[in-house]
C-alpha cells in the first residue's frame, strides 16, 4: 500500500465525525414452517413474492420442510446485478445502506456476481443508518465525512469491506486502528466514513469538476468502478475501470474496442505520452489526465491491453517517488479550464 503525506488530512476528517448508531437486521421477522404451508401461501400471507420470499432464503427449490426457519423481508424490488455494480454503488442508487442489502438478502459476503438477484427494501429501516447531519452552509460545498456501522459477515476481510463501500484501503484500517494482518469476527461492528462530495462549479460545459484526488475523486472513482473517458482535444471516448491504485488511479480498459479506440487517440500505438481528458462517472464529470502505456499488474485478461494504464487527478501522485507529476497536473488544468 502506498503512504502519503494526505492521510493524516483524511484522518482528521474522519475523526471529527461523532455518533455511531447500533446496526438492526432488515428483516421484518423470522417464521418458522408450519404443516400446510407452501412458499406461495407464506408468500401471500405476508404481502410479498415467492421469488423474493426465496431470494431472502437463498432456496433453489419450492420445497420446505416443517419446522424450516425462513426469513421474511421487508417489501422490495429485484436487483439483478450488472457489470461494473458494487455494493456501495448499487445501496448509493437505490438509497439504501449496503448493510441493508447484506441484511435483506442474508448474504454470506459482500462479494457479488453478475447475473445475481438482490432483493432492494423500498424503504430504508429506520433504526439502521444514522441521518447525516446538516452542515452549515458555508461549507455545503467542500467534501466532509460521516461514520456509519457495518456487521461483518461469513467470508469479509478488510480488503473486501473497503472494496464494497469504496474507501481505500488504508483508510478503512486506519478508521477501526487495525494492522493488515488482523481478522475480523463474525458479528463485529466495523466503521465505515461515508465520504460526501458536493458537486462544484465548472468552467462551462466541456469541462470537468476540479476535484483533489485524496478528498474527493478518489471516492468518486473507486475501485472497481467503471466510468467513460473521453479525450478532451479530440472528442472521443472509451470506456474504463478502476481495477487497483492508491496514489493515482490504476485502470484498464473494458473490452478490447476501448483499447482499440485508445490506441486510436494516441496515435496508433499506446503511449507514455499525456492528455487532458474526462472522466464521468455516476454523473459527474471529472477533470484528470492520463497516459496510456500499458504496464505491471493487470485483472481484465480479455480486453488486448497488457497491464493497466495511469489517470490522474488534482494532488494525486506518481509511484516512482510518491511525488505529484507537473504535466499531469498541467493537463488537469486544461481539462478544468483553469
């Protein structure tokens, strides 16, 4: 993991936020099969479906027995998880709290498939999440934090816990004073800062959000995010992931046409050379820039770009010596109209 001189900035945000309330279960209540019963009478008694009475069971079969213990959820939709989804992602677009979905779908971990189906409350308990506290208008429009609770379940690490609510890392372990090698329980509450970023003012409309890397975009784009880029002098666009990175972000292209049309942009070949561009991503528009010459680790095997590719933002810095790169920041500017 790398270390930098904006942590203890972070850390002191985070430290600033107070009041933790207990995490609840989602679940309206727990049944158990009496003789008779079917999942559909179950279902209807209870003013919900089969599939999302199974869902919450995770059941393959109509088939229960008497005496089954099963699940009733609260009211909800069906999510079916798409490419590009994380758990943060998914809780942020449905304003829920992801420990509601882990609650409401009785999930072992926070890892999620493609294809898979997620049942999604239609209204948040009252009693999980607290409610972000009203800040004063003079500092509406700067980023600031707030904690919430999460309970660890079957198969969760820190990595993954920070992966699901798009924190990084470090700032995870740093929030709950654990080193990389400690464990997590079953059942042990965790902190989670939940990082508020206000949109800002542009330059116009082909411009991108000026946003510092450490207090904002790096929350914007997460890893495991998807986001389009576009090139800002020609126009054109691919589509990216964040796949790791902690200084800057590490990112990849998509499929192979995204590397297609980035080596296009770069003049036919992939390259160390820099341009300003666009990133969007959940409806902002961010400016950054970025090189794209492939190189070290990579985790989309099938999109012909071996390794990953640098983007950077305002304040964020190179590998090599933890430094900020000035052409990448000149570039920034361009793409911000500064």
């Amino acid at each position: 993991m790398f270390k930098t001189t904006r942590w203890k900035r972070l850390a002191l945000q985070t430290a600033l936020v107070a009041g933790l309330l207990p995490v609840t279960s989602a679940f309206a209540q727990t049944i158990q099969v009496a003789p008779g019963d079917t999942l559909g009478n179950i279902a209807y008694k209870n003013q919900i479906t089969v599939e999302q009475l199974k869902l919450a069971n995770q059941l393959t079969s109509d088939m229960i027995l008497v005496g089954q213990k099963l699940y009733i959820p609260p009211r909800s939709t069906v999510y079916t998880v798409k490419r590009g989804d994380v758990l943060w992602k998914i809780a942020a677009n449905h304003g829920v709290s992801i420990q509601t979905i882990v609650n409401t779908n009785n999930l072992q971990t926070t890892e999620i498939l493609i294809g898979q189906k997620l049942l999604i409350p239609t209204q948040e308990p009252a009693a999980e999440t607290p409610q972000p506290k009203p800040k004063p208008k003079a500092e509406q429009d700067k980023p600031w934090v707030e904690n919430t609770r999460y309970q660890v379940v079957k198969g969760d690490t820190p990595w993954t816990i920070s992966i699901a609510h798009g924190i990084p890392f470090t700032e995870f372990l740093q929030v709950n004073k654990l080193s990389e090698s400690d464990y997590l329980q079953i059942g042990q509450v965790v902190t989670i800062p939940v990082h508020h970023i206000p949109k800002t003012a542009t330059a116009g409309a082909k411009y991108g959000e000026y946003l510092d890397w450490f207090e904002a975009a790096q929350y914007l784009f997460p890893i495991n995010a998807t986001a389009k880029v576009t090139d800002f002098a020609t126009g054109k666009s691919f589509m990216v992931k964040r796949t790791i990175g902690a200084s800057h972000s590490d990112t990849e292209p998509l499929t192979a046409a995204d590397s297609a049309a980035i080596k296009s942009i770069w003049g036919g070949s992939f390259s160390w050379s820099i341009r300003p561009v666009i990133v969007e991503v959940d409806g902002r528009r961010l400016a950054a820039s970025m090189s794209s010459m492939p190189h070290s680790i990579e985790y989309i095997a099938d999109n012909d770009f071996d390794g990953h590719f640098d983007i950077h933002f305002p304040g964020s810095l190179r590998h090599k010596d933890n430094l900020i790169d000035p052409d990448h920041q000149a570039a920034i500017r361009i793409a911000a109209g500064k």
